[in-house]
C-alpha cells in the first residue's frame, strides 16, 4: 500500500505533461485575430504559419513555400508589395499534404527583398505579414547561379537501362547497403 | 527526453482515434490470451501496482515512440510505399465486400498480409488517412514489444524487478529493434511481438495446473503461430528454433555439469565462428553493429549478468545461447536449394536477425538480473537490514539508472537514412499532379538491392521520394540507376524510347545528378526548382 502515493503521483506526471502539451496544441489554439502575424522561416521558428523558402517554376515564374502548422492559415493568397504595385500570388494547398502550401506568381530576383501581405481566402483578411530577402537557396535553376552538391556515387554514371514496371514491385528482402544503420552512411 | 514527451504527446492529441485503435488491436489480441490462460497455470498474479506500472511503461513508450511521427510526412524508405499500397487496396476491397478476390492479386508470392490488413481494418473503421495509421500503428507496436519480454522474465523468475529490467532493455537497451521504423519494417516489427507472444503462451502451456484441460491453450497456441506467420512468415522458423533450443536446452540441462559447461563452451565457440564470419561479410557486418558499437556497453552488461544467470537458471540461459548460434547460423543457410521459388534467399536475412539479436539478449539481462537478485538473498552473513538497502539499491541501479540513461541516449526520431519524403518534395508531388499529364511517365532514381553476398541482384528500389509518385499522383514512374550519366546519347535515345516525360530529382544523398541535367539544356528543360526537389522535363527527343 506504501506504493499507493508513489503510482499515482507517476499517473499524475503522465497526465499533466500530456494536458499541458495538448493546451499548445494547434487545435487548442483561437483563431487569430488582428493584428497580423508576423511571420519568419520555418527552420528559424516553427509556428503556425511559417516560410519555408522559395522555389522556381521554369524561368519566369516563382514559388513561395509555406508551412500552416494550424490549418485555418493554410487557405491563402500572398500580395507582395512592389514601388511598381502589388503582385499577386495565387496558393495551393498540396493535396495529400494540406499543411504544405505554395504560392506562385512572377518571379522576383534573387536577394530582392519583399514584402510579403498574407491574406484568408475566406473573409479576405490580413492573416500575417513578413519581410524577406528571395533566395533560391540549394535550388539549382539555370538562371541562377550556385552549385549542386553531387553525390560522390553519382560521379561515374552509366548510361540508361530501364529496369521497372509502372508499379514497384514488392522487393525481396535485402542487404546493405539497402538497409543501412543509424551509424552507417546508405 | 521532456521533447521528446512533448511531441509524442502532440503526434497523440493530433491522432488520438488512431492511436487509441492501434493501442487497442494491440492489447486486445495479447490481452485476450493471457486472459483465457488465466488462473489454468501455475503462475503468480501480477500484483496490481506492478500492472498498474506496467501500464504507465507502455503508455509512456507509446508517447515517446510517437514523437517519431513529428518529423515523418510518410512511413519511411521504400518499403512502405508497397505497405501504403497494400492497406489501401485492402481497404478498397473491404469497402466493395471483395476481399477474397482482391488478396490472391495484390502481390502473387507475397502473403505476409497480417499488419496491412490491421491497418486497413483500423484506416476503415475509424475512417483514417492510411498514411497516419501506418506511422501510428507501428510506433504502438514498437511500445508494444517489451510487453511479453516482462510477462516471459517474470514467468521464469517471479521477479517483477529482473521482468522489468528485461522489458526496459527489449525496448530501448540497443537501438534494435525501434530503429526498423526507419527501414519500413513494420510487418517484421508486428511479427516481432505477435513472436513473443507465441513464446510466452509456449513456455506458460507446459505450466498448466495438473488436471486441466489444455485443448484451449494448445488451440490459441496454433492460431497465434498462424497469426504470426501471417504478420511475418520468417517468424514461423524463429518459433521452430525457439521449439528446437528450448528442448535442446532442457536435454543439456539434464547431463552432468562438465559435460554441461563442455557443450556451453562448443556452442559460445561455434557462435564466436560464425560471429567473426558475419563481421567479416560486408554484407552482413551490419547485423551485429546495434550490438557492438552504442550498445557495447549494454551488450558487455548482459554478459556480465549471464554468467550469474548461468547458475540460477541453466536452461534459460542454454535457450538464448542456442537461440543466438541458430539465428545466426540461419545467415548462411541458402533456401535455394529445397525452395526454388526463393531465389538466393537465406533462412533469416540479415536485417530480421539484426532486428531479432534483442530477444536473447534481453532475456539474458532480465535472467542475470534476477539471478543477481537471488544471490542477495542468499547471503545470510549480511544482516537483513544491510540486505534489504542494498537490494534496493540494486534495484534502484538496475531499474532507475539503466532506464534513465537508456532512454536519454535514444534516439526517438527518425534517422537521415531513410526518410525519403521531405516537405519540398509534397509540393513537387502536387505540382506534377496538377501540371503534368495523367499518363506522363516519369524517371526516378533507383538502385539494386543484394540478398547474398555471392548472389545476384533481385530487385531494383527507390533512393529517393520520387518512389511516392505513383500512390500519390498515379503516374506512372520508371526506374534508372541514380548513377545514370545523363550526358550520354544513349541515356537520351533510352528515355525518348520508354516513352519517358518527366526526371524527378529528390533530396536524398541517391538521387539523379542534376548538374549533368542542366549541363544538357537542349536536353532536359528544368521547369520546377525547390531547394530539395526537382523536376526536369525530357525536351531532346525531337533532336535525336
């Protein structure tokens, strides 16, 4: 019976920590309200709406990433305020994904800064506002001017020899380096 | 450790209906054996605070283990594409009542169905994204595993402390068997469990009260050896040598102590052998490496604990001796020769006896630790007071600061590997979906896989997200080397010929060189650039 104290004391812990962390939860969260949030990278602070970069489609068009960690950021659109007049940016949600959302619209050239106006499609809202430099970070696009890091093993290539169906097929059970470990590179 | 609690418990309260189902298929089957074996043996009722701590162990290791599922968009690597094909096809099949005619053409030769069909019932009835249940469900399982280890430790030595101390060590002693998450293991991960309950049910029959009617517990013995073999049929020949070292090791325990320690040194010789030829395999080095390299210390703490397990209980000790010497014998026996439909496979393949090394292992820890225990005991120089401080002192070494230190040292999240699909590449998924052709077909990097050493290769698989493209897109996709030069002609003529649109670009250290594409840009036309994903379309083919 001494141990009484001692397992309820344990539950207590258990259940606290998960209440507490449930409090923060984005389904804990209100809706947002005025003034707008101000936004920044992702891998700077995650929170429930944040920039995860920005990308290219072909050489004229641009995209920029976002992250709506609380669903209710996710349906949007972007103005981006330019000295010639605001452009405007229409947003996807990916479909499998809706957390993940892009915006594309006229590209911008790398380390221009913009101002980024974050509106909800619904009501037309002034959802969240943010200040970045464009930079076509690891991206490489013609037009823009870095390098690629190339796998060692990709340094002597083999011409083509098409090896699948449409679908995988279920592989047979394999060895390394197929399954590397946690200290092993793949 | 207190972010890891903190995620796990936001994967929890964000999926808190799939991960009560999963908890619940889980505890349900085991729960229901043990139940109707109760009171027909010979056991001890677990007192109600030790189950009471035990279920705050497994509740606590399903909220860690979910905080896996923080950083993970997809089951991880190229196993679980198939497993997220095979729940949704079987969830199809369940909607549309055609089940029976669906399972013969999901994967001919491929029958090991038992986890996809457990996510499927779990995706349909609670009306989940598959995608999730995978991810959740095998983290409950991966909690799920130490159970039986504690239920067969204390079986054996009344301990709650050394069934403990064992259950702490299957869990998160090695980073084996969790670290298969990374791998896509899931149906080797439910085979696992569903393995250990089979141990547990055989090891408790033999125990039945005299007089009782055995029918049942033999009956739900043979329907857990099918269900296991269903999870994972390599399990079938782990139960067949688990049989096999159990009986031998009751028959080694019988003969005289010097032939006993005789045979126990033939076998630790013959294991050292067949240890030293696993290491020198390329192969097959990486069996050992949980064990031998972070875990080393954990591993030399179980020997340490063997050798006082050696006295208290011989034939435990015998059995994971024997268990170890046939699991790894099994790397090198080839199934060709009287299974000919199975290629070059081995009995066991290296990454299930790398999975499966904790069983033994912890077994021997929760033996030694109860046999160090005893030995307190016996002591009768020692006062009974200084006795008593210093079993729990102990205790609290062998429970609090091995636990401890275990965990902090664990990583709960998922490993640079194996994780295919990051957030650049869900956008490139979605922007093909909506900007390509519903019959484009698109190339994406692949590499071959090796089952033997000497063997050929069987199998090609993805090394990188483009793997996802056909589940998540429905284009069709092809497999290239990712060492492919894309510079030759005769990689152009080779795509142009396959009809191929599309080059997909992924993140992963395998993927295409994308250097080579835009070296040809009357080739290949970049028309999608995000920082870790890329697409390329093939334009070069009027040229040739």
């Amino acid at each position: 019976m001494k141990k009484i104290p001692l397992l309820v004391l344990l539950a207590l812990m258990l259940l606290t920590g998960c209440s507490r962390e449930a409090e923060l939860t984005p389904e804990a969260t209100q809706t947002p309200a005025p003034p707008p949030l101000s936004i920044t990278y992702c891998d700077i602070a995650s929170s429930d709406l944040c920039l995860e970069g920005f990308g290219q489609e072909g050489e004229d068009k641009m995209l920029i990433l976002f992250k709506a960690d609380d669903r209710s950021f996710a349906d949007i659109y972007v103005r981006v305020d330019q000295p010639e007049g605001e452009v405007a940016f229409e947003c996807q949600q990916s479909k499998n994904f809706p957390e993940n959302v892009y915006c594309l619209g006229e590209a911008f050239p790398s380390e221009s800064s913009i101002k980024l106006d974050i509106y909800s499609k619904s009501d037309a809202s002034l959802i969240a506002i943010g200040v970045f430099i464009v930079e076509y970070s690891g991206i490489s696009a013609p037009d823009v001017d870095f390098g690629i890091d190339t796998p060692e093993a990709t340094a002597t290539g083999s011409p083509f020899v098409p090896t699948s169906t449409p679908k995988p097929t279920y592989p047979n059970y394999p060895n390394y380096p197929n399954y590397p470990n946690s200290t092993s590179t793949p | 450790m207190w972010q890891v609690f903190l995620d796990g418990c936001s994967v929890l309260s964000e999926n808190w209906s799939v991960a009560l189902g999963a908890i619940g298929v889980t505890c349900l089957g085991c729960g229901l054996s043990f139940f109707l074996l109760r009171g027909t043996t010979r056991e001890k009722t677990i007192p109600w605070q030790s189950g009471f701590l035990l279920i705050f162990f497994f509740v606590a290791s399903v909220i860690l283990r979910l905080a896996f599922v923080t950083e993970t968009l997809v089951p991880p690597y190229f196993d679980s594409v198939e497993h997220f094909r095979l729940v949704n096809e079987l969830v199809t099949a369940l909607e549309s009542s055609a089940l029976l005619e669906t399972i013969p053409t999901l994967t001919p030769g491929y029958y090991h169905l038992g986890f996809h069909f457990l996510a499927a019932l779990l995706t349909l009835g609670l009306h989940a994204d598959p995608i999730n249940v995978i991810l959740v469900l095998g983290q409950v399982i991966l909690a799920a595993i130490p159970i039986p280890i504690f239920f067969l430790i204390r079986s054996k030595t009344q301990s709650n402390t050394a069934a403990y101390f064992g259950a702490i060590l299957a869990g998160f002693g090695w980073y084996m068997p969790g670290f298969a998450v990374n791998w896509g293991k899931y149906p080797a991960l439910a085979g696992l469990l569903v393995l250990e309950l089979v141990l547990s049910l055989a090891y408790l029959i033999p125990r039945n009260k005299p007089g009782r009617n055995q029918t049942v517990s033999i009956v739900l013995l043979i329907l857990w050896i099918i269900i296991s073999t269903l999870f994972h049929s390599r399990t079938l020949i782990v139960i067949v040598i688990s049989i096999a070292s159990w009986i031998a090791a009751g028959k080694m325990q019988s003969l005289s102590k010097h032939i006993q320690y005789l045979l126990l040194g033939i076998l630790l010789a013959a294991i050292l052998v067949l240890g030293l030829l696993i290491q020198k395999e390329p192969l097959l080095a990486l069996t050992l490496e949980p064990y031998l390299d972070d875990g080393i210390w954990v591993t030399l703490t179980v020997l340490v604990l063997s050798l006082i397990a050696l006295i208290k209980f011989p034939r435990g000790v015998y059995f994971c001796i024997l268990f170890i010497f046939w699991i790894f014998a099994a790397l090198f026996i080839s199934v060709s020769d009287w299974l000919p439909g199975f290629g070059n496979q081995t009995l066991l393949d290296r990454p299930f006896v790398e999975m499966l090394l904790y069983l033994p292992l912890s077994i021997l820890g929760g033996l030694g630790a109860a046999g160090f225990l005893q030995f307190l005991n016996t002591i009768k120089a020692i006062p009974e007071q200084i006795r008593t401080s210093i079993r729990a002192l102990s205790i609290i070494l062998l429970i609090g600061t091995f636990s401890i230190s275990s965990m902090m040292n664990y990583d709960f999240y998922p490993s640079d590997c194996c994780n295919f699909v990051r957030y650049d590449d869900t956008i490139a998924f979605d922007w093909l979906d909506r900007n390509t052709p519903p019959d484009a077909r698109v190339l994406i990097a692949s590499t071959q896989m090796h089952v033997l050493p000497s063997g050929p290769s069987e199998a090609n698989v993805g090394t990188d997200a483009g793997i996802w493209i056909p589940a998540l897109t429905d284009r069709v996709t092809t497999f290239a080397p990712f060492g492919i030069d894309f510079r030759s002609p005769g990689t152009l003529e080779g795509l142009c010929k396959e009809q191929i649109n599309y080059i997909y670009v992924g993140g992963t250290d395998q993927k295409f060189n994308a250097a080579q594409l835009q070296e040809k840009p009357d080739w290949y036309e970049g028309i999608l650039f995000l920082p870790n994903a890329q697409v390329y379309q093939i334009t070069g083919c009027t040229k040739l």
